[in-house]
C-alpha cells in the first residue's frame, strides 16, 4: 500500500447562486500521508470545508479528482460514495451534528446500522467507544442534556464506530471553551497515535502546530502545501 | 438501532402533527370499514329476507321496472295494484298457489309501519304462521289486527289492546310468533277490510305464488301472463335486482369514503414533505455518516407506510364500532325499513379487515413516495453546513 492515502488534483468547486457564480476552491492539488496528522488552516469562507467535503466524498467537484487509495472517486455512484463513508470515512463536524432526538449510544449506533453492523455488536461497540472518550456516565443521555464538548466527544465515537481509517474533523474544537477544547484535542491526538489517518481544519495555531502537515488555503487556492514544514 | 426503531423514534416527535395525520388516515379508514360492513350486513340482511318470502314468484302490475319491483321487499306503496279479479284468475292455474295481499302504511307514535291485507287463512298456511298469544282471525272480514312479535315488543302491545289505524280503532287479535322476516314488523288484517279502510276497491298490490315443480319455473310464467294482465318476477330476479341497487347505493357511499381516504392521503403527503423540510439537516447528517440515497428513502417511506399501518387499525376498530352502533338507526331510514324486523347483523368479516388493512397501508406508501424520493436526493452538504 502506497504511503498516500488521499490525493487531490487541481480541485475546482464553484457553487451557483442564482446569477452568481462562487469559486470555493480554485484548483488544489495535495496529497496526504497515511496515518499523519495533517492540519488545513485558513480564513473563514476561504474553501476549508468544501475541501474537507469533497476529500470525504460527501460531494463532487466541479473540475479535478480526488483519489483515495489511489482510486478516483469522482466516477463512483452515490451510493457506493455513501458506503465509502461509512467503512472508510468518519466526519466531525464544527455543529457537533448529532441526531438530537436519539441518545449518545444511539447516534453511535446509527452509524454502525449503515455498515450493516449487526444489533448486538453495534451495542459492545457503541458502548466502548463511549466510555473510551470518557462518557460511559452519558449513554443514554439526550445531546440537548450533553456540554459542547460531550457531545462532540459523542460525534468523534460516531465518526470512529466503523472504524474508519481517515477521520476529517472540520473545525471540531470551534465551538468549545478551551477546557473542553483540550479535552476533545487529547483525544484526537490518542487516535493519531493509534494509527487514524487525521485531517483537522482548525483555526486555533497550537493545534496546527502539532500536525506534521499544515495547508493553507487563501480564496480557494493553497499558500502553504504543506510541505515546507 | 435499525431502521424501523429509527422510524419509531422519528415519527412521534411532533406529538401534534403526529396526531392529526394520524386522525386523517382513521377517519377515512373508519368511514370506509363503516360503510364497507353497512352494506355488507345490507346484503346478508336482504338475502336472507329474500328467503324468507316464502314464495317463487311475485305477480307485480304490468310494466314495473327493477326499482318498482324491489318494493315488494321493502313495502314501499306505489300508486298501480292488480284488480282481485285477476288474483283469483291466478288462483285458478294449476300446480300453484297464489296469495294476493295489499301492503299500505299507518304509523304508531310516528313510526311508520306497514299494514297488510290478506286472505287469513290462505296466508296462514302460505307463510306457516304460528300464533304466540291470543287468536288468529275467525273469519275473513272480521274488524281485527294481528301483529307480528317484533311490533308488539316495541310498542309493548298485547293481546285486545286496541290501534287506531286511519280513524279506526281495531283490538289487536293476537301476535304472531318471530320469523325472523319483516313480518314480524307488520300488522294485519283481512283483505277486504283493508281494501275498505284504505278505498282501493278490489285492488291487491301483489300476488305471492308458490309452485309445486320449481323446475316448470317459466312455464307458469307464461301460464299466468296468459291468464292476467300481469308481470311476473321469479324470487331470483328480484333478490338480483334489491342487490344491485343496493351494490349501487354502497357504491356511492364507498366512493364518498374513498374521497376521505384521499384527502387522508394528501395530508399524510403535507406531513412528509414538512417533515423532510424540517430535518433535512438530519438527512444530511444521515447521509454524511454512510446512509445510501435507497436508506433515506426507506426510512421515509417507511414513516409514511407506518401512518397507514396505525391509522388503519384504529380506523378499522372505530368503523367496526361505529357500524355496530349505527346499524340498528341506518335501519329506521325508509329505504332499509323492511330490515328492522330483525337485527341486522354486521358483518365482521375477516377479508373486510385485513383488505382495510392493506389498503390503509398502500395508500399511505403511495402517499410516501414523492416526499421519501425528495429526502433521498437531498444534498448533505447545504443541510450540514451552518447552524
Ligand atoms: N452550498 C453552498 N452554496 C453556495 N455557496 C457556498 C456553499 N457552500 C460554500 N459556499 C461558498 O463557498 C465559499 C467557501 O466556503 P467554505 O468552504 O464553507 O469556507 P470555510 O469553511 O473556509 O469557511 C464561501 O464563499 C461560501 O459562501
Ligand atoms: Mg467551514
């Protein structure tokens, strides 16, 4: 297996509102590295996420291609781009983006239920993942009954149910007093550790100073590449 | 977590719009179970009737139609009758037996009930009447009433009370023994005291005529044409032509029911499509950790499919109530007046249900279609976007 696990060429991702057209990314190409920690840093509105959604296949870009495992995934379905992010691909989300109406264990369940999980199994893992972030009190607490940083704890046990290997994090502390801030951090630099290929958009400096890669976007266009560090 | 729980979970959060969705599909498929089981006592009630005439044949007026026809069973007066004269010329062919009888209306305490004139003892033998209570006629112009068991225990009348019909008090003679037929709904007298009472002359409305060989069926057809200017209907045809006109009423109803169903239908799609529109942040967030566009189309079909489910139960019990409670007042209304001599049982049929059941269901998925189809090609991105 090739050291480089997601590759993108000259990305091109324009959106159109009515008469106008907006480019979020006008042509990135990079390439990140197997179980790195890799960091995407940049002002707001400037293409972080729509980046972060097209390398997760959550959508397609208008010109260029994104490769993952050195296959391009533009010319897949969207259903087969709905089970690469179920086996291969865990989203955190800024907004947390828990289903509020289903407990801790029950978005994490949810999870494992698209990657045909079975019951039994989904509830261990669920369970364990959950207590492994430290919420093993919370699990069937409702998100509305959870603090920011216990319900993005929540998400990242989600993002991890199937075991994915390439976590995309979208500005996971942005919402976090920095006590929870430090919480959630610690713990995605134990999954690094553990072998999770990690991208982080973020734009708090001490968090980009410990990624061994960090991209810079400025109006849709990389500064930084990432390899100058 | 799987799919139909996930479904449980979504559905009964907005208790409210849960509620009225709900109520659409029930009262639609109430108001159709009601209507459905109506006729289909209706029809056990009027076959059964049917068999209770105790005749082949009815000899109506010259020219009737279906309609006029059916009044033979529902006692409904129309204005044109046979002359007795023609009755007895009927009497005379050989091989049957002929009953003519004139069927007019009075009323106790506002009910309306129907008189009938006959010949006592040609009709006793002819229906095998047994008597309950007091006498039966002693002869065949005597200024009396018998009453079938039904009357008598409603209007709680026994024997030597006395009714007045059209001006005239009559004592009642004595009250038959249950049929089970509209007889025992009826009051009678002798032929030629109703005649009198009412000034039809010698007119009969019918004649009933029972045959020795069923199987000669059309040749007495013939032979009483040719001695009477009369039209003759085999019990077979008018028991036909009471069902089709029946069939044809229930239809009207059913169609009403189905407009129910549809409106039922229009809301569960308002329901849905609010629905997806308020937790299309969900559906992105759904598809985001790995549900196929075939999932969110399911789990949102499945939620419609579940109104119809739940609705239709509900809606089958409530129709099932609702008929039983209604069926003894539906019976009051003119058109099914002959029926109350007994009670109409409801027919609690098991294809009924579970054919509302079913139906419930598939209109509900119908209904669930374009609102799962529109979750399903919802873009994630927009939805999880920004708060
Ligand atoms: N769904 C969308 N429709 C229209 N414009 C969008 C959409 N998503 C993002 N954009 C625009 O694309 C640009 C980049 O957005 P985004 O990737 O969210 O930036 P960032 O995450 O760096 O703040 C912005 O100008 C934004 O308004
Ligand atoms: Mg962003």
């Amino acid at each position: 297996m090739s050291d480089i696990i997601i590759k993108t060429e000259n990305l091109v991702k324009t959106y159109n509102t009515g008469k106008v057209r907006t480019y979020a990314l006008r042509g990135i190409s990079l390439e990140i590295a197997r179980n790195s920690f890799s960091c995407i840093i940049g002002p707001s509105g400037h293409g972080k996420s729509t980046l972060m959604h097209l390398m997760g296949g959550l959508d397609g870009p208008t010109e260029g291609s994104v490769f993952i495992d050195g296959a391009d995934i533009s010319g897949l379905s969207n259903s087969e781009l709905a089970g690469l992010r179920a086996k291969k691909i865990g989203f955190v989300f800024q907004f947390f983006n828990l289903l509020q109406n289903l407990t801790a264990k029950e978005n994490v369940e949810t999870a494992m239920m698209f990657s045909g999980v079975n019951e039994k199994t989904q509830k261990e893992k669920a369970k364990g993942l959950l207590s492994l972030l430290g919420l093993s009190e919370k699990l069937n607490a409702k998100p509305s009954e959870l603090s920011g940083g216990q319900q993005q704890r929540v998400a990242i046990a989600r993002a991890l149910a199937n075991d994915p290997e390439i976590l995309l994090m979208d500005e996971p502390t942005g919402n976090l007093d920095s006590e929870s801030e430090a919480e959630v951090l610690d713990n995605i630099l134990k999954l690094n550790k553990d072998g999770k290929t990690i991208i982080i958009v973020t734009h708090n400096r001490d968090i980009a100073k410990m990624a061994a890669m960090v991209f810079e976007i400025r109006d849709g266009r990389l500064v930084d590449d990432g390899k100058t560090k | 977590m799987n799919i139909p729980k996930l479904v449980l979970k979504n559905i009964t959060r907005r208790k409210a719009r849960f509620f009225f969705t709900l109520l659409g599909i029930t009262v639609g498929i109430a108001s159709f179970v009601t209507l459905l089981s109506l006729g289909g006592g209706l029809k056990n009630e009027i076959k059964k009737q049917a068999s209770e005439l105790g005749a082949n044949l009815i000899v109506t007026p010259k020219g009737w139609c279906a309609y006029e026809q059916v009044s033979v069973l529902t006692g409904e007066q129309l204005p044109e009758a046979i002359p007795f004269d023609d009755a007895r010329k009927i009497s005379a062919i050989k091989g049957l037996t002929a009953v003519p009888y004139l069927t007019e209306r009075t009323a106790i305490k506002n009910s309306p009930l129907p008189v009938i004139g006959i010949l006592p003892e040609e009709m006793k033998i002819f229906k095998r009447w047994e008597i309950e209570k007091g006498d039966y006629f002693s002869s065949q112009d005597e200024n009396a009433i018998v009453i079938g068991s039904g009357i008598a225990q409603q209007f709680k009348l026994n024997v030597l009370d006395k009714l007045t019909i059209k001006g005239r008090q009559f004592p009642v003679r004595g009250i038959l023994k249950g049929t089970g037929s509209k007889d025992d709904i009826a009051m009678f007298m002798s032929l030629s005291v109703a005649q009198k009472l009412y000034g039809v002359g010698d007119k009969v409305s019918f004649v009933a005529v029972k045959v020795d060989d069923i199987s000669k069926m059309d040749e007495y057809i013939l032979k009483i044409q040719e001695a009477a200017n009369v039209a003759v209907v085999s019990d077979k045809q008018l028991l036909r032509s009471v069902l089709s006109i029946v069939g044809t009423v229930s239809l009207t109803l059913q169609l009403i029911a189905a407009v129910a169903i549809l409106a039922a239908a229009f809301g569960i799609i308002n329901t849905m499509m609010t629905a997806i529109y308020e937790r299309r942040r969900e559906i992105g967030i759904l598809q985001a950790i790995g549900a196929r566009e075939i999932t969110i189309f399911k789990i949102f079909l499945l939620e419609s499919g579940f109104y119809g489910l739940l609705g239709g139960v509900i809606g089958i019990v409530a129709g099932l109530i609702f008929s039983s409670i209604a069926s003894p007042y539906i019976s009051q209304n003119e058109f099914t007046a002959f029926m109350k001599g007994s009670e109409m049982a409801v027919t609690f049929d098991s294809k009924l249900i579970i054919g509302s059941l079913l139906f419930s269901v598939f209109v509900s998925l119908i209904s669930g279609l374009y609102p799962a189809w529109k979750a399903s090609r919802l873009s994630p991105v927009e939805a999880i976007s920004y708060e």
